[in-house]
C-alpha cells in the first residue's frame, strides 16, 4: 500500500492510549475515535495519548455508522469489553460496512468454541462485504504462538499445561467485574462460579443459544488445537475466586476489597483431543497486591519436556503491540471470522506497516 493505513479507534479507555499511540508511530493514521462515555467524547485523542494534540477528536458511538462511512478506514481497532457479545454492535457495523477489524476482546481470539451462531454470523457478514474480522492481544503470543513455536520442537506431546497471572487494574471495569473482583465467597459462588457447575449437555445448550461466558483460556485452548492441528472431544472449565489476605483497594472498582473477599479468580480449562494430547491452562486475574506480579508459565510435557517462564511481562503494552502488529495480517488476510492461528507468525515490523499490506 502506497499510503498510510487509515485506522479508527472504537473504545477510547486504558488499551487505546497504546493502541492509537504504537499505530501512529507504526506510520498508520488515526481518523476517527468512538466511545460512549460522556467524559470522553468531545476530547482531542492527543489528549488521551498524553501527546500534542492531533485535531482528530472522539465522536459519541451512538454515531459510528456515519462517521464509519464517511471515513472509511481500512481498520477499526475495538478496544472496549471482553465477550463476544458485548462487541458484536461494533464488529458486526464493520462487517457490514466492509471495514476491516481487530479487536481486544478475549472471547474473540478464538470465538467459534464458545459463540458459534454470532461468530458465524459475523463471519457471514464479513464474507459477503469482503472484509476481515478478528480477535488478538497478549494471547497472541503468549498464550498461543510461543507454544506453538515450542511445540514444533518437541517430537512427542502428552499435556500442555499453562498458567497465566495478570493484574485486572490494568485492564478496566468491566473486565475486572468479569472476574468477580469486589465480590463476596457467597456472590462469587452464585453469580460466577455457579456458571460452570453444569453438565457437557447443558453447557453445550449455553453455547448454542449464545448465553456462555468462557473464561479467556477456553479460546485460547480452541486455538491452540486448531493451530496444532488437533481434534476437540471434550473441554471443561472450572472457576474458583482468588481470596484477599488483607484489605485491598481497587482503583478501576473505586472500591476497598475487604479481607476475605474475591480480588478476582483463577479460571481452569482442560481440553481432551483425538488425538491424546491434553490442554490445560489456567489464568489468574485479579487485583495485586504490593507483592504480587504479572507470571506467564507453560510446560509441554513429552519428549522432551519444555519449561518457559516470562516474569513481569508489560501485559497491557505487549497486548497493544500485538494488535498494532497484526493490523498487516488482517488486512491481507481472507475475508471472514479469521482467528490469528489462520493467519501465520506475527513479527515485529520493521518498516511502516503500510509496506506490509499487499
């Protein structure tokens, strides 16, 4: 492409400052920006990159279709909530308008696992109007392509375990309520973990009718099995409350976490194939204590077996990179509900991501 990549920012919360920020020094152009909280609207983006202002200023979402279409982007970065459904009117007025999308939102890394009727919905859509849809971030990598990358390394594979910690202050409200962060053991019992104290049949039932809410390792299980080629026959998820020690406070929840109660959770997903490798992966969200850091850790247990710690990952920055970096893919990529495991290796671009759209 001989010019820059014309990209709009939808959600103008903590992930965009680095998302517009890296996407401009990355040589795109940022044209438009959307949200719907008051406080937001109306600022300059400069503003909320903490740069010089850029005279590019953020519309009310309720307007997305007309500042879509009169801008026309190439690219549409989503960086609003977490489940496929809470993005759905975002993804599926870019499908429609045939605008490209990335988004943040975990279920979206691999949502054909967990929200097949919408996914293929959207898929449907962004076929028909030739455009791409697709979800990554941190997972990318870290939960995906470093394991796979170990993966091709080792002769013969019985388990995949994995875990993965992250500080929900870092990542707003809404993901943070998602892990039950503020909540008491009882409310936690009943409004989270309560999901999955079910039968295969009746979350299967959940899963068709669109109703699931998979912790963010159930994707990234499903995608991990698609990129290694293996086949599903059975995937379970647990979730159990990470307990406070002391009084915390939580400045996204604006709230003191009294001893006791859930900083957040610890989501458990074990996935059986045809083909005798097990996957399981575990993700611990919540809120830090003034000890506590972000820990990435996977072991792939054959011949050989392969240990990979990463300590203190900047998960926020690393997932932010990682959308920017993919914006080439997407573009070039088929038009459709693609996840990333379709699309080959990320890397680390070198020139203007420009050069690398064909």
């Amino acid at each position: 492409m001989d010019r820059k990549i014309r990209v709009v920012q939808y959600g103008c919360g903590k992930m965009s400052v680095y998302t517009m920020k890296y996407a401009c020094e990355s040589g795109a152009e940022i044209v438009g920006a959307l949200d719907l909280n008051p406080d937001i609207i109306g600022k300059d983006i400069g503003e909320i990159m903490k740069t010089e202002k850029t005279g590019i200023i953020v519309s009310d979402a309720k307007n997305a279709r007309e500042l879509l279409k009169e801008l026309a982007p190439d690219i549409c970065i989503v960086t609003t909530m977490s489940l496929l459904n809470d993005v759905e009117t975002p993804l599926m007025l870019c499908a429609e308008l045939g605008i490209n999308a990335i988004t943040t939102a975990e279920e979206a890394f691999y949502s054909g696992n967990s929200n097949p009727v919408l996914t293929h919905r959207i898929d449907e859509m962004a076929k028909k109007n030739n455009c791409t849809i697709t979800g990554s971030g941190y997972q990318d990598i870290y939960w995906g392509q470093l394991i796979s990358s170990i993966a091709g390394s080792t002769h013969k594979i019985t388990k995949i375990k994995g875990s993965s910690s992250y500080n929900v202050e870092d990542y707003g409200i809404a993901l943070a309520k998602a892990h039950g962060a503020g909540l008491s053991k009882e409310d936690f019992e009943d409004e989270v973990a309560a999901n999955d104290k079910i039968t295969d049949e009746e979350r299967m039932k959940i899963i068709e009718d669109g109703k699931f809410a998979p912790s963010y390792m159930w994707n990234v299980n499903g995608w991990l099995a698609g990129k290694l080629g293996l086949t599903v026959i059975s995937q379970t998820q647990k979730c159990v409350p990470q307990i406070a020690n002391e009084d915390l406070f939580s400045s996204t929840l604006n709230m003191n976490i009294k001893a006791g109660n859930a900083t957040g959770m610890s989501a458990i997903v074990t996935t059986e194939t045809k083909e005798g490798i097990t996957i399981e992966s575990e993700c611990i969200g919540k809120v830090y204590s003034s000890q506590e850091f972000d820990k990435n850790e996977w072991t792939i247990y054959g011949e050989p077996d392969t240990t990979i710690v990463v300590e203190r990952p900047n998960t926020v920055e690393l997932t932010c990179a990682t959308i920017v970096n993919r914006i080439p893919d997407v573009i070039n990529s088929k038009p459709g509900y693609v996840p990333t495991e379709q699309m080959g290796e990320l890397n680390y671009r070198v020139k203007k991501l420009n050069e690398y759209v064909k």
